[in-house]
C-alpha cells in the first residue's frame, strides 16, 4: 500500500563494493542522512545502513559473498522529497554495479492514466491506507517494527 521503492543489483567487484560504501557515505552526510557504520573490519560483513528520514524505512547498503543485493525502502510516510533522494542515492552509486534494477511503485500509481504529480501519488496511496483504518478501526497506521521497518496498518 504505502509507496516503496526496491533495488537489487550486483557489485561489479570487491573493489566496487569499497567504493561504493565510500561513495554511499558521502552521500549521506550531502543529504542530511545519519549512517550505521561499523568498524572497517566489519564493514563488508555486516554493510551500511542509512537512514534517511524519521518517517522512511532505510537504506542498507549489503552484499552476498557473491557480491548481489536486493532490498527495499518505504518511504511513504516520508514524502516525495526523501522518495528523491533514496532514487538519486540508487542513481549515483549505480556505476558500481553491474545490473542495478531499481522499482519504483509511485511509477505504479503515476501510470494509472490519471495526470498526476508525485505529490499527488503519495496523497493517493495514503488515502488507501486510510480507507484501511475505516475499514479496521481499531488497526494502528505507521508502525515502526523492531527490524526498523514500517507497517503501513496493524492490527
């Protein structure tokens, strides 16, 4: 229901994934992004986590022995500004990956035939959760899970 965008790719190299956490870095303190990083030594293990935004889910940065990622960001309840910047992130990392594939559901909603701006697209997909809480009363909108993710409707 809320908008998220997933990603999913191969690191070209060892080095590239180096370079990427680098870049990924660097990134993040351009936006305003607060970042995991752990030691150097566990860097490659344990990979980067960023958070963005109080109200999106984050951004981790980590990889396979076989060097492939795949994760997702909901980043709904955070807005089409933060939904921007996770994309640009994605796009200015890309050149070290392989194949990065990049899935956008707000594409979803803005091809539906309606002319809409992204803003609009965010205002969409809220009202559908909203309409689940008519629908569930006693159900909780925006739940952040232990995991750090966020549940659009509990309960």
């Amino acid at each position: 229901m809320g908008i998220t965008i997933h990603y999913a790719g191969r690191a070209l190299s060892e080095d590239s994934i180096a370079a990427a956490f680098k870049e990924g870095i660097e990134l993040a303190h351009e936006f305003g992004w607060e970042a995991r990083v752990p030691p150097a030594d566990a860097m490659r293990e344990e990979g980067l986590v960023f958070f963005p935004h109080v109200d999106c889910e984050p951004v981790h940065l980590r990889f396979t022995r076989t060097r492939r990622f795949s994760e997702f960001c909901k980043t709904q309840f955070a807005g089409p500004s933060v939904h921007l910047q996770v994309l640009e992130f994605l796009e200015r990392l890309s050149g070290h990956f392989s194949n990065l594939i990049v899935y956008d559901e707000a594409e979803d909603i803005l091809a539906e035939g309606e002319d809409m701006s992204l803003d609009e697209a965010f205002d969409k997909a809220l009202a559908f959760i909203k309409d689940g809480l008519l629908e569930y009363p006693d159900a909780q909108m925006k739940v952040r899970l232990p995991s750090g993710r966020i549940a659009d409707l509990i309960g």
